[in-house]
C-alpha cells in the first residue's frame, strides 16, 4: 500500500531517522515512527515489539549508555513504501568501551513514518571464529572445543 509516499518519501524518513540518532535528538527520532509501529527481529523473535513508545524507551537508554552515538546509513534502496537500509552505529559507552552494531533494517513507510520494521542489526564481533569454525558450529550445533571434549 503505497499512500503517496513515493521512492522521495520513503527516502526522507530514512533521513530524517539517521539525523535524529546523530542529533540525539529523542523527539524528532520517536516522531519518525507511527504510534502502533511494528518492530520485528526475526533472528531474536522475542525482541520484537509494537509501539512508539517503545522505540521512546529504547534510544533513551540507548542515548544515555553510548552518549556520542552516530549513524551511517552505509547502502539503502527503495521500491515503493519500502526502504531496504545497510547501518552502521558506533559510538562509546559510558564505561569507554567501544559500541558498535550494523546489519540491515526494512522499513515500510505511511504517511511520513515508519509502520514497521524487520530488523537485523548486531553488535559487531572482532573476537569471532573463523568462517570455517563458524560454519561448523552453525552445522553441528557446538563448536570444534565442545567436539574434542575436555583434554
């Protein structure tokens, strides 16, 4: 359902988005998002949620915990009233240890706000297995340590 929104509009609230987290501007980022919005997280359904309100909850924590937050929308593409979107957040936690999260995030847009999302953001992990102990873990079910058993 496309509301007149068009390939610009759709566009514009991913801005506008991006520039309320850079800002860290609380009430222009939960204005970007409808009142019954619908935030899906498949790979962590339990996360999921509905509501403005929430969104409110999560970035005032989220603003307090990593105060310098900043947003990239590294690569997006639209087809109607919906944005496909590349992020990457960064910042540093109160503690001085470093935040870092990116994946991609779908929105559908109606009238100028987000309706809805299904998210795929992750922290960002340097210390991970190689691709290789990874796809065995993902295949097996444990990974090449819990295989060997104890030594």
């Amino acid at each position: 359902m496309d509301h007149g929104q068009g390939h610009n509009g759709v566009e514009r609230v991913l801005d506008r988005i991006r520039v309320a987290i850079n800002e860290h501007d609380l009430e222009a980022l939960t204005s970007c998002f409808a009142d019954d919005y619908v935030n899906e997280t498949p790979v962590h359904p339990a996360r999921g949620f509905r509501g403005r309100e929430q969104v409110r909850r999560n970035w005032e924590q989220i603003f307090t915990g990593v105060p310098d937050i900043k947003a990239q929308v590294v690569r997006s593409a639209f087809e109607g009233d919906i944005a496909w979107s590349e992020w990457d957040l960064s910042g540093i936690r109160r503690d001085a240890s470093a935040f870092r999260m990116r994946g991609v995030a779908i929105y559908g847009v109606a009238d100028d706000q987000a309706a809805w999302c299904r998210f795929y953001l992750e922290p960002v992990d340097d210390d991970s297995e190689d691709i290789d102990a990874a796809t065995e873990r993902v295949v097996t079910g444990y990974s090449a340590e819990e295989k060997e058993g104890p030594r």
